[in-house]
C-alpha cells in the first residue's frame, strides 16, 4: 500500500503543481483544481481510520503524503486538513467536507467555552497565525471550557479571518471569534488532549513537510549543479561544490530519519521528547538545506521562475511554526534535566 500510495501522489503532485499554479498561489489564487483533485484521492482523509471516512493506512504512510506534496510545494492546506480531520474524528465530531484548519497553533493563545444564558455555549477569543484560516471551511478550536478542554467546529462566516502570510506566501491568519454554540451534534465535545498535545502533532507535521522539501531542494541542486558550466566544466565537478553537496545530502538523511521517528511517535501518543528531537532536527536542516542550495545556484535560486525558492521560502516558515528548535530543545533538555544521571538513558531508549 505505502509504495503504491506515494507513487500515486507523486504522479499527482507533479502533474498539478505547476509552475503556473505556484505562480499563482504565490499571489493569493486558490488553486481549486489542485485541491479538488488531492480531495477525490482520497488524500485528506488519510489519517482517518476506515469507519470515520479513511482507506486504513498507518500513521507513517499519511505523513510520507505529506513529504511528497511539501516535496513539489504543493499551495494547499493538506498537512492541516489532515490534522483537523484527525482531531475531530478523535472527538467524536463529524468532519466536514472542504479545506480545514485548527486553532490555536502558538503557544500562551486561548478559547473560552462558557454556558450561554439559556441553553447552548459561547466561544470567545483570538489566535494568530492560523494556517489557511480565509479558505477554511471549518477551523477546529481547542478551548478551555467547565471542567477542561473541549473542542468545537466552527465552520465558515462563525469567525472572522484577518489576512496575514508566512514567508512563503501560505496564509497565517488572525481568527477572532465571539459566537454562540448551539446544542446538538455540533455541539461542543470533551478533548482527550491539550494544547501541548496539540502543537505536539502540528510539530509531526511540519517536520514531513520540513523532510519532503530539503529532498526536493537536494534534488534541484544536484541538477543544477550538473547542468551549469563554469570555467569550461559543470561546476558539480569542483571539490568545493562536492562537500557542500555532501552535508546536503546529509542534512536530507537526518530530516527524512527525524520524520520518520515523528510519524511513529503521532502514532503511539505523541511523547514530547521524541517529538521535540525530531522537529528540532528538522529545524536545524532545513536551515543548513537552504543556504547550502542558494550558495550553489547563487542569484537564479531567488527567481520568480524557478523552483528553489519556494522550497527554501516554506523551510525558513516550517522550521518555525509550531515550535521552533530552540523551543523544542528546551523540551529536551528539561527532560534530560528531570531525569538525572540515572535515568537518562533509560529515557532515551524508552523514547
């Protein structure tokens, strides 16, 4: 399934992202024929068990989707979409049809949930940087209600989306809502998770897509550095660009090694040092991927046309999002610190 999986989303993603459709995106278009095919593949379900709606694939094998659309920078909120379905699903709440995002996603930002005078709830507060807010059809809210966290799904024209963009372009919205919740199925329902839980399996995600994108960026350098000639001889055949080569190619292994050990850990609960070593190796590659593959290809890396930079533009985002590495090392490192010299490395093993 995983290979026969990846290869149909390799075929899709590299028939539909043009070079048109990044253009594009890149100046706030919503590439709805990129999405409605991604959408019939079946492709945003896929961390979905079968009875919500998914086709039974691991957690692993949904996040190697995920590297091959960061792989072609595919514009789309998939890596969200599939998350909020997820969460939902884990809920216990229908997942609705259409893009999907979560909020909040930045630490020391909340929601209140409090009873309404009568019957039902309300949900007030703010979130910024919410990915894809402005094209969501629904944002899945975490929010401290009576008794603990809950969540609600809060579809479209319920709150307002103040536009704002990460580097690369991708919308990271202000969301503010003040809106009243009615009882029945779409009422609020209890999360058997917080919010470190939360940024916890947004860091999974990032650092696949973190993984997908310095493969491609390895992929276009190698080429690049093959095909231009210097001093009468591509200039891959110097020393120089061959070392620097070498810790790209390095930097690829550890951040595909980092994903993976992510994948696994979304799949057996989320362990915080698991999850911060890997997204704060990622983080790291992805900084060392991108200078190293601007130097070799010099100016033309930062042209419009060509597809470097909206590889190393999403780096310098993801590496960010969701915790960057200093926030994660620190996760780390208190949990090295709290287990003492007895008990470090039973913590690693058990990581």
């Amino acid at each position: 399934m995983s290979d026969e999986l990846t290869d149909s989303a390799e075929r899709l993603f590299a028939n539909e992202t043009t070079a048109t459709v990044l253009r594009d995106a890149d100046g706030g278009h919503w590439p709805a024929s990129l999405w409605e095919k991604v959408t019939a593949a079946g492709f945003t379900a896929a961390l979905l068990p079968e009875e919500a709606g998914g086709f039974g694939i691991t957690v692993p094998e949904a996040m190697a989707l995920l590297r091959v659309a960061a792989a072609h920078a595919a514009p789309i909120p998939l890596a969200e979409t599939m998350l909020t379905s997820w969460l939902l699903a884990r809920a216990g709440l229908a997942v609705p049809p259409g893009p999907l995002s979560l909020a909040p996603v930045r630490a020391g930002e909340t929601f209140e949930l409090s009873p309404a005078s009568g019957e039902g709830w309300r949900l007030s507060g703010a979130a910024s940087r919410v990915p894809w807010a402005r094209q969501a059809a629904a944002i899945a809210v975490l929010a401290k209600g009576p008794g603990g966290d809950f969540i609600v799904c809060l579809p479209a024209g319920r709150f307002e989306a103040k536009a704002s963009a990460n580097l690369a372009n991708e919308p990271r919205d202000l969301v503010t809502v003040d809106a009243a919740i009615a009882l029945g199925a779409a009422a609020p329902a209890p999360a058997d998770f917080g919010a470190a839980q939360l940024r916890a399996a947004g860091a999974v995600l990032r650092t696949n897509q973190i993984a997908g994108a310095i493969a491609s960026a390895l992929a276009v350098t190698v080429d690049y550095v093959q095909t231009r000639v210097q001093f009468g001889r591509p200039i891959g055949k110097f020393q120089a660009i061959q070392q620097n080569l070498a810790i790209l190619a390095g930097q690829s292994a550890a951040a595909i090694a980092a994903a993976e050990m992510a994948a696994e850990a979304l799949a057996a609960g989320l362990n915080p040092v698991v999850v911060g070593a890997a997204k704060a190796r990622a983080g790291e590659a992805a900084s060392i991927a991108a200078a190293i593959a601007h130097q070799a290809h010099g100016a033309i890396g930062f042209t419009q046309e060509y597809k470097l930079h909206h590889l190393t533009r999403r780096l310098w985002s993801w590496r960010d999002e969701f915790g960057n590495d200093a926030e994660w090392q620190r996760v780390v490192g208190r949990a090295a610190f709290n287990a003492g010299a007895d008990g470090l490395w039973p913590m690693i093993t058990a990581a």
